[in-house]
C-alpha cells in the first residue's frame, strides 16, 4: 500500500512537471493544484484497478500506473482551454473586459470536481477492501 502510493505521486509529480512546462500556452494559475491531485488520485486508483503488467519494483507492477498517469494527464490537458495573447497592444483592452463565465457555470464546474475527487478516493478505498 505504502509503495503504491509513493509511486501514484512520483509518477503524478513528475507528469505534472512535464505537461506544466510542455503546455505553457495554457492558462495554468491554481489550476495546476487541481491538476495534480486529480492526476494523482486517477493515477493511484487506475493503478490499483487495472489488472497489474510490466515490470516489478518494490512489489508494484509500475508501468500500469504511469500508463494511466499519462493518459489522464493528456485528457486533463486536452480540456485547459489557451491562454490568449493579443497580437498587439491595443487589444489587450478588449481580452479584459471579456467575461470570464456566469455563477452557475463556475459552481456546476466546481460541485464536478469535488464529485470526481469523491469518487477517486471511494475507488482507491474500495480497491484496498476488494
């Protein structure tokens, strides 16, 4: 259990450092708080319930669990929309005053996220009780 874990977020460490300096164009801010403990919880409960494959260290088969680290990252990646940059000076007013989202958009997108780290955790409890 202990080495699982530690593999779950050096493998989510690592990925996160990777996509954060690889996709500069996006936006991260605090997002890349989220972004990593979404990857690490998927990280940790796809390796746990993926049937276990490749190579052994410490007891844990970890190439399962950087597969899925790399997919999830790739998927989470896929949905942080760019960042734009003007083209020139006097655009940069315009970006400004464009809204960035309503109340209710914010606060489904925000009761999503708690859900999925919900179910991420009942999942890796679940995987340590099966």
């Amino acid at each position: 259990m202990i080495f699982e874990f530690f593999f779950a977020i050096l493998i989510a460490l690592l990925l996160t450092a990777i996509f954060a300096m690889g996709f500069r164009r996006h936006g991260w801010g605090t997002g890349l708080v989220f972004f990593f403990l979404i990857l690490f919880l998927a990280t940790w409960a796809g390796g746990l319930w993926i049937s276990p494959f490749g190579p052994v260290a410490w007891g844990v088969h970890w190439l399962s669990f950087l597969l899925v680290g790399i997919i999830i990252g790739l998927l989470l990646t896929a949905l942080i929309p760019p960042v734009e940059r003007p083209p020139y000076p006097e655009s940069e007013a315009r970006l400004k005053r464009r809204p960035r989202g309503d109340k209710a958009t914010m606060m489904g997108i925000d009761a999503f996220l708690v859900i999925l780290i919900l179910v991420l955790i009942i999942a890796i409890v679940a995987a340590y009780y099966a």
